[in-house]
C-alpha cells in the first residue's frame, strides 16, 4: 500500500490496542484487561502533520510461548514487522523491563527496522517516573513516556514516527481500490480464502470458531484490479454472543459491510444455508451492498452431474431475497475456483456502480406497463408519470405517481424484474422509492 506502516508491537497487556485507538481516534480495536484479547492484526489509516499512514495493532508476542494460540500471535507480529516502515514497541511502566521485553527488543534490533520505544502507563503528570529510565537497557535509544489511557506523550512518538518515514512519493489513487469484505458465520472459511488469495498466513486460521476477532484489511493487486480484503469475525447467534469481546467483534463485523463495496457471503458447503447465513445475508442486503454468494468447502462433498445445479437451487430457494446475486462454488483449501473470484468481484461492483439514463429508464417503463397494467383500489387506477436514477451502489430508482398507497409492492417487484431483464444489475440490490407527481426530487 502507498502509506507508511506503523506496526504497534509488544508483549502481551501492556496497552498496545488502547494506544492503537487513541492514535486513530475511535474505538476499532478490542480493548479488554485479558492478554491476548487482541489476535490477529489490526489497519487502520490516520494521519499526522499531514502525513497519512497506516498503523497496525497486533497481537501481544510471547517469544517463549509453546501455546498454539500465542505462537499464532506470535507470527501474525512478526509479519506485521516485515512489512512496517517503523516499529512502535510498546512497554509498561507498571510492570517494568522484563525478559519478554529483552527478547522482543531483540527481535526488533534483527528486523534493522525504525523502533520507536514508549513506556505505557505514566498516566499521571508531573516529574517523570525514574522507573523509565531501566529501559535504556534495550538498546533502543530514548524512551518515550506515553499514556494510551490520557492521551500523553502521544504526539511525541507520532513525530518521531512521522521523522523515520521514507521520502513522500506522489501517493496512487485509491478511487479503483474495490473494497471487499468476507462475511459469515464462524469457521466458514474466510480467513482461509484470504490466505489463499494472499499466499501468505495474513490471519489466524484454526479449526477453532471464532478465532477471528477483528476486521482485518490486507490489499491485495492482481491483474484484474486492486483490491482490499476486509477478514470479518464469523457473526453468531445472538443467544451465543455471551461476552462482550464477541458483541465488539459482531459489531465491527457489521461496520466492515457498511464499508465495503463488495460483500462475499460465505456459506459451508457441507451444512447449506443455515438461520445464521440467512440473518447475514439479510444485513448485506440491507446495506445496499453488491453480493457473491460462495460456498467454501466443496472439496468436501460427494458430487455427481447434477450436485452444483441442486445446490444452487436449494440456495436461491433459502436466499429469496438475494436471487440476483452469483453463486460460486469454491476451495479455499485446495484453491479450486478461487481465481474466478476476481471478475466476479469486478462485474459486481461495475452493475452495483451502473447508471442508466431516465430516456431508457422510461422506454422500459412504458413496455413494463404496456404488459401489465398498473394496479387499481376502489376504482382508483394507479398511473405511473415516469422513473429516474438518483444514485448508485446500490442503484436508486424514484418512481413518480399519482397515488403512492397504489403502488403495491407485487407491482414494485414487477418493474424491478423488468429493469433487471433489461440492464442485469446482476449481484446488487435496486433501491425503489415511490413519489407523489409534484414533490421535489
């Protein structure tokens, strides 16, 4: 990506996701007093001075660590490392300097990265602590007092990453970046699928739902397009969403469709469209978002000639609401299909981006109604005067009438199918609203 990269690293619990969104400037980080809250990595663009970059929370590194959850938070940091401009490594004043600092400073001095060194917690003003100064210990130059909780010192470690950033290049526009966001329930295979199409382990995955608790950005160019993948926490049951680290995930999961052009609804080969993928795919709609329906796992099913055709029927039969979206059957383990995603992602956002002219818009409204006439109540026909388009993503259509009580829904589904016929609009949802003749547009 065009913007530097600060990484945020650190042993566990000593404040890096807190200090993560005091530095953004709003809550996108899970922040709770249990270590290891945050596990995989964590974008976010902000800016300083007029310098845009991107900053990365992760997971707290435990160098030592043979517990499986931590080694996986372990990689996932070190990651973050290799590709970081400049390292903001994150200590605790309270706990003062431990081996785990040492080892991580040392990890840090291999990288022969930038390493900004702050000392979380000196929440209070006055003299500084004399505590701090153990950690010149590490190697790392002048530490930096700083309170994630308050807000100190913060400007401080944002020049000073803001001063080991590369010479500033004239930035590429982002307006041909399709933002893509991967819903589903827990342990559908999304952080898999982007891990195939990245070729690299960009997020945590396991045989353990849920083990995705943040939104998680990774770009992604090909030469098809460019593309930024947004890995959502698989959205449960709301019975089963029992802590409040789950509800913030939900939540953030929630405001990656509301951001994204994109959505891939992801279903479970082996269990079909369940509640859940229904409730899910109804927020993707709701949104007005462009949609791929992709069945993962289809390695995993027993196939004759007609499986792929039964399945696709038996989801437009659960999916009603979402018939204009494509169905692709895919891999994410094997790889198998997963390059057609590309220009589907593509064609989705082009027919969600479209815009047709009121002269042809009307053309067919003149056919549509010719065909089958407007409804009446009472006596009372409705008459339909003409349609524009006021907007896109999704394509947004008023109608002008005599009557809007008329307008029966049945007869709203009717045009929409004509409009469809007639442009595609294949994988979005058209937005209809239905106007009194005379009121403003």
């Amino acid at each position: 990506m065009p913007n530097p990269i600060v990484a945020i690293v650190g042993r566990p619990n000593v404040g890096k996701s807190m200090l993560f969104n005091k530095l953004v400037g709003r809550r996108l980080s899970i922040v709770e007093d249990t270590p290891g809250v945050t596990r995989d990595r964590l974008y976010a663009e902000t800016d300083w001075n007029g310098r845009r970059f991107t900053l990365v929370d992760t997971g707290g590194i435990e160098p030592e660590s043979g517990d499986e959850l931590l080694s996986f938070m372990r990689r996932q940091a070190e990651i973050a490392i290799e590709s970081a401009d400049v390292i903001l490594f994150l200590t605790d004043i309270r706990t003062g300097l431990t081996a785990s600092d040492r080892e991580v400073a040392n990890i840090l001095l291999r990288s022969k990265k930038p390493v900004i060194l702050a000392v979380n917690k000196m929440d209070s003003t006055g003299p500084t602590d004399p505590e701090i100064y153990e950690f010149y210990n590490l190697g790392l130059g002048d530490p930096y007092p700083v309170s994630a909780l308050h807000g100190h010192g913060t400007g401080d470690i944002l020049d000073a990453c803001v001063s080991r950033f590369p010479p500033e290049k004239e930035e590429d526009s982002e307006e041909d970046v399709i933002k893509v966001a991967l819903v589903g329930k827990p342990n559908v295979g999304k952080s898999s699928l982007v891990n195939r199409i990245l070729g690299e382990e960009r997020v945590i995955v396991s045989d353990t739902p849920g083990t995705t608790r943040d939104a998680v950005d990774s770009f992604f160019e090909n030469k098809t397009g460019k593309y930024l993948f947004i890995d959502t926490a698989g959205m449960r049951k709301k019975s089963r969403v029992d802590d409040s680290i789950e509800r913030y995930s939900v939540l953030r999961a929630t405001m990656a469709i509301d951001r994204a052009d994109v959505c891939l609804v992801m279903i479970d080969a082996g269990e079909g469209v369940t509640e859940q993928d229904t409730k899910i795919a109804g927020i993707v709609h709701d949104s007005g978002k462009a949609a791929v329906i992709v069945v993962n796992k289809w390695d995993t099913v027993e196939k004759d000639d007609h499986t792929m055709d039964r399945a696709r029927e038996d989801i437009r039969r659960d999916l009603p609401f979402m018939t204009y979206a494509p169905v692709l059957f895919i891999s994410a383990k094997t790889g198998r299909r997963v390059d057609r995603l590309f220009e589907l992602i593509n064609y989705v956002n082009d027919q969600s981006s479209m815009r047709i002219t009121t002269g042809m818009l009307n053309d067919v409204l003149a056919d549509a109604t010719a065909r089958v006439q407007p409804p009446s109540d009472k006596g009372k026909r409705l008459k339909i005067y003409y349609m524009t388009q006021t907007g896109v993503k999704p394509p947004n259509f008023v109608v002008f009438v005599n009557d809007p009580e008329l307008f029966h829904f049945s007869y709203q589904r009717y045009l929409e199918n004509q409009i469809r016929g007639v442009f595609g609009l294949e994988g979005t949802p058209i937005r209809m609203k239905v106007r009194r003749r005379g009121e403003a547009e």
